[in-house]
C-alpha cells in the first residue's frame, strides 16, 4: 500500500483541529513593538509620578513625637498638638478593641491586601456607578497613612497614583503593626487632635490606653469626617455613629453580638473643652516644618490669633448658619481677617470652625463681582476716572453676551455707581479697556497665586480664588497701595528656650500707587453708602464689595476699616446652589456682625490715609477690656507697622 503524500491545506482554509495557526510574523512584530512602547511609557510615566514624591526613607523622622504649644498673639497658650508625652502609643498598649473598630470602620481586609484593596476598589467602583456620583471610597489605611505623611489635601488622579505608590513602599519596608500603630498616631481626630490618644484625651479626658469599647467605637466613627460627628459639637450624630462602627465590628468578627448589644453609646461622657481657632491652628501646624526644619521636641509658637477676634469670627459664623442655612440652602461659611501688615487676626475654616478641610485657606471658589476691585484697578491704572462715564446697555464679546443679575441696564453711569451697584457689563468695558492681561497682572500683582486666564469672563470672577488670598488683596488697598503675604507665626522657640524664629517683618513691597488705593477705597465706600453692600454698614467709615456666583452657589462680601480687613464666604461644599444668597445678603451680615463686635469700643476713624479732615466723633461705647487699648486716631503710615496695628501682639515677645 503507498502512503499518500501530505499536503498543506490551502490557503484560506482553517487549519486541522488540534493545531493552532501562529499569528502572521507582522502582527507579532507590531504586537511585540506595542508591548515595548507600552513599557516605556509606564516606565515614563512611573518616574514622572515618582519625580515628586517625598523621600519614604524620611518617615524615620517620625518616630519622635513633636509636640506643639500654640499661644495667642498676647501669648496666652490656647492648644497643643501632639499631646506632651503621651502622644505616640504602642499598638501593644492600645486595648485590642481600640485598633479593632478603626480596622472594622477603615480596612477591613487590611491584614489580608497587600497595600491596595482591588477588591475593595472594585466594590467601590460598582456602587458609585450604580448611584452616578462618589458614594463609597476604597483607600486603604496605608495610602491614608501615605497621604498623611506625604501627601497634601488636593484631589486629583496624579496625587491619588503616587499615594498607592508610596503605600505599596510601606507595605515592602514596614509590617502591618507598624503600619497600623502610625497610622493611630498621626490620624486627624478633629478638635485640633492628632493622633487616638490626642483624641481620647480631647473628647473624654483620659489617655487611649484606657478608652472603652464604645469611647473607642466614637472615636473610629468620628475617622469619616471629624467635623461632622465630633462629640463635642454633633452628639446625637457622634453616637450614630458609633453604632454603625459597632455593628462593622461583629461583622468582622471583632466583637460578639451579644458584647456589642451591651454597649451603651448614650452612656460615653463627653469632655467638652471649648477651644476656638481649630482652622488657624491646623494651618499653623502645615507650616511648622518651615520653622523647625528636622528637629523634634516640644515647640512653643506666638501666632498672630487675636482671642476675642477669633471668638467673635466664630460667633458671627455659626449664628449665621444656624439662623440661615436651612432656609438659605447653605451649610457652610468661612470668615478671615487680617490686620493691615497682613498678620491673620481670625481664621474660621468651615461650620464648626473644626474640620481638617480649611476652606479659608484651601477651598477655591468663584468670586463673582468680588473680583471686581482687581478689575477697576487694572482701569484706573489704564487712565481711567472714578467719574468716567460708560453706557450699561448689551454688550457681545463674540457669542458671550455678558448681562446684569437683575437683567435690566441703567444706561451711562460713572464707574463709581457701576462699582457700587455691581454692573457687570461696566466691569467688563474696564476690563476690555485695560486690557485682561493688566487686570491678570493685578491680581497677581496683589498676591492672588491661584490661576487668572486673561479670557473675557475674567472681569466678572469666574476665575476660583481662595477667600485668604482675595482677602489679602484686599490689604493692599486698605493700607493704601502695600501688598502683604499674609502670616500667622510671630515666635518659635524651642524646649531649651532657644528662639528658632521671629518674625522681623517682610512683604512683596508697593502693589500700586497711594491715590490709585484711595480712588478704589472710595468706589468700595459708595458700595455699603448706597450700593449692593448697604447690609454691612458700620458705625464707622468702611469700604467693601459683594460678590455672587452664577446661579447663586457663591456668595462673598470682603471689606475693611481704617483698623482690619476681613472677607466672608458662603456656599456649600458640593457646590450645589443655594436659595439666591447674595454678597450683599447673609455674607454682608455676617461681615458687619463681626465688624461691629470686634470695633465695639474703638474710636471710629476715617479710611487711613483716605481720610479728609479729623476723624468722625467715636460712636459712645463701653470699652472692651478684651481688645488692645486704642491707638492714636492721628493719621496712620501707609503701611502700617506692627506696633500701630490696633490688632496686634499683646505682651509680644
């Protein structure tokens, strides 16, 4: 019998069952150079992400505690961070059930995942597509403790690839106790508490090593959001929570049913220990490493915080909300004020004034007309008048057509009544006069360092801004014509007495000319007199400006006197709208409450050195022992020095 010789099929027909066709040598080139470029570009993109990072080798200056005294600007201690002695605790210290409702509450899979959570992420990923918004996170307590020590508050892809970076280094050179025990030492608490014994002590007046099982039940609840469910200001929500917190216990096995039944939540005696300029002290202490480079110890730090300014910021605030924010649709508010060197006098952050998030300081909002200020400069120094005069009428800058909030127009107004009314199509003749880059100039010019695109909306605030930096631009006019970098530090001094730092006064010189300041001050004047900004007037010459973002989800009102500036904003996190709050509404309020209280007592002076003539007849008040006493009504400088500032350091060392 002959064998048939083989042949191979042809071309186009499949392949006999059983053997597999290779891939065309082309389609494994192109395959195998896309595999080679797609490596490069990981491998690009891994060093870009790592180009930034903080050194991980640094976290052996952790291991020391430091510990913080912060004293108000007359030097009255008012808190301590990182608890003398007791800060940092051993795990082995803690009661078991302590780490246990932080892990149950935070990372339940943290002794199994190796870092990141991909199972954690990808159940995060299903609920929040489910609700077509952010519900649920998957962070890891080691890329929390890796945004803690490195890391800083801004959210964003970038930031987010180098926390899982920096957590997958912990996990390699740390094991999970250790992980843990850092963690429980630097987390925020609120309340100004850094770290679980801080906490304990700040909430319940003992160390952790000897918190119950429903104390450390709050204290893993309040790791959500330390504003919200603080004891001290939210009890009713603090004890929710820790019902939560004991119901993910049992159900990670940490806690029989039985046992957590018996825990009594209600029962948890609660320390409350007013203690004001939470906000202030949390900046304070982002920038303590400026100060004291590697070094560790106990620090005492004089800050620029006026006592009875900050307590009446927080009254002014708070009231507002609480007689408001219901009806308003608002939740939120921040409220800060400086002297005319630029020292921070009062800082409220947010609600309570206790958060981690600093809105004062970090939050970037639209300000709407009150960017206007920037604006008229930027005209003013272009050869326009106060009393030049401009048609309000429509106006196209290709297909935007920029209108008024009340969507009439008043005709030929001067400049003067343009500011002082917020007309918008005026403000944006000035800035086309002038030019956008000129009023981007300004602002930078007056210390604003978030992002100015000279585009046309500029004119009308679209462009976020902090309520820190506007409200030091504000300075610059107050103090006829001298930008200030705003400052809260006035002394470090270190365990043995040495003083590390004092603070011998420094600005970024002129932002414009004298006449030009006092041109603007009195534009804002006829803002309160007549215009948007007539809720906040004084007993006292003032100047100010209202500020309204679209659709009612920003709402500011900044403003100064011959003795302080300060700026108010309100609005709501999400950036939801609220029910049309104005400038000239809750935030004008707000800004003359606090007005009011802090210069009740004081001579009323005229704008320096705006003033024409003596000064008004002070308005007859009880002196307030808690201010400084009352500085000559003579004229002042320009800039003010230290020692002039009505607001400043009492008992200064």
């Amino acid at each position: 019998m002959t064998r048939k010789k083989r042949r191979d099929p042809p071309t186009g027909t499949p392949a006999p069952r059983g053997r597999r066709r290779r891939p065309p040598r082309r389609l494994r080139y192109v395959l195998a150079v896309a595999a080679v470029w797609a490596a490069v570009a990981l491998g690009i993109l891994a060093a870009w992400l790592a180009a930034e990072l903080p050194d991980p080798r640094a976290i052996a200056a952790f291991d020391k505690p430091t510990t913080v005294h912060l004293a108000y600007a007359d030097g009255t201690p008012f808190i301590t961070l990182a608890a003398s002695g007791e800060t940092a605790v051993a795990l082995a210290d803690l009661p078991r059930w302590l780490p246990h409702a932080v892990i149950a509450t935070e990372d339940r899979r943290f002794y199994q995942h190796g870092g990141l959570d991909l199972r954690g992420i990808a159940r995060a990923l299903i609920v929040n597509v489910r609700a077509g918004a952010v519900r649920e996170g998957a962070s890891t307590i080691t890329q929390q403790l890796a945004k803690n020590l490195f890391l800083g508050p801004e959210r964003h892809l970038k930031r987010k690839a180098q926390e899982a970076m920096l957590a997958l280094w912990l996990e390699r050179r740390l094991n999970k106790d250790e992980i843990l025990e850092l963690y429980l030492n630097r987390v925020y608490f609120g309340a100004g508490a850094y770290g679980v014994d801080a906490a304990a002590r700040r909430y319940f007046g003992k160390p952790a090593r000897r918190v119950d099982v429903a104390e450390a039940a709050m204290l893993a609840g309040l790791l959500k959001a330390p504003s919200r469910y603080a004891p001290t200001v939210n009890l009713a929500g603090a004890q929710a929570r820790a019902t939560v917190v004991l119901e993910r216990m049992v159900a990670a096995e940490f806690l029989e049913p039985a046992a957590a039944a018996a825990v009594d939540v209600r029962a948890v005696a609660v320390r409350d220990v007013p203690v004001s300029g939470h906000s202030f002290a949390g900046w304070v202490m982002d920038q303590i490493p400026e100060f004291i480079g590697a070094a560790r110890g106990e620090f005492r730090v004089v800050t620029t915080l006026d006592r009875a300014v900050q307590e009446s910021a927080e009254r002014a605030v708070t009231s507002a909300i609480r007689r408001d924010g219901a009806a308003r649709a608002f939740d939120q508010a921040a409220l800060v004020a400086l002297s005319h060197d630029g020292a921070v006098r009062a800082m409220v952050g947010g609600a309570d004034g206790r958060g981690s998030f600093n809105r004062a300081v970090d939050a970037h909002r639209q300000p709407g007309s009150a960017f206007k200020p920037i604006v008229y400069l930027a005209g003013l120094e272009a050869g326009l008048e106060p009393s030049t005069r401009l048609v309000d009428g429509p106006i196209a800058i290709g297909a935007w057509r920029p209108a008024n909030i009340d969507g009439t127009f008043a005709g030929e107004v001067t400049l003067t009544d343009a500011f002082a009314r917020s007309i918008n199509t005026v403000a944006v003749q000035v800035a086309e006069r002038a030019g956008r880059s000129r009023v981007a100039a300004a602002g930078r010019r007056l210390g604003i360092g978030s992002p100015l695109p000279a585009i046309p909306s500029l004119a009308l605030g679209t462009a976020e801004v902090t309520p820190l930096e506007l409200t030091a631009a504000y300075v610059a006019i107050a103090n006829g014509g001298t930008g200030v970098w705003p400052y809260a530090v006035v002394a470090v001094v270190d365990e043995r007495g040495a003083t590390l730092y004092r603070r011998e006064g420094s600005g970024p010189g002129p932002a414009m000319a004298t006449a030009t300041a006092a041109k603007l001050a009195r534009m804002m004047s006829a803002t309160i007199q007549y215009g948007t900004g007539r809720a906040a007037q004084l007993d006292r010459p003032a100047a100010g400006k209202t500020g309204t973002s679209q659709d009612f989800r920003d709402a500011w009102f900044l403003g100064f006197t011959a003795d302080l500036t300060a700026g108010v904003w309100v609005g709501n996190d999400d950036n939801s709208p609220m029910n049309r709050v104005t400038g000239g509404d809750v935030p004008a309020r707000v800004w003359r409450d606090f007005m009011l209280a802090v210069h009740r007592g004081r001579p009323a002076r005229e704008l320096m050195p705006f003033g024409v003539g003596p000064p008004r007849p002070a308005v007859a008040r009880t002196p307030d022992p808690a201010l400084p006493p009352s500085p000559s009504p003579a004229r002042a400088p320009a800039a003010p020095k230290p020692e002039t500032d009505p607001f400043s350091a009492r008992g200064r060392e």
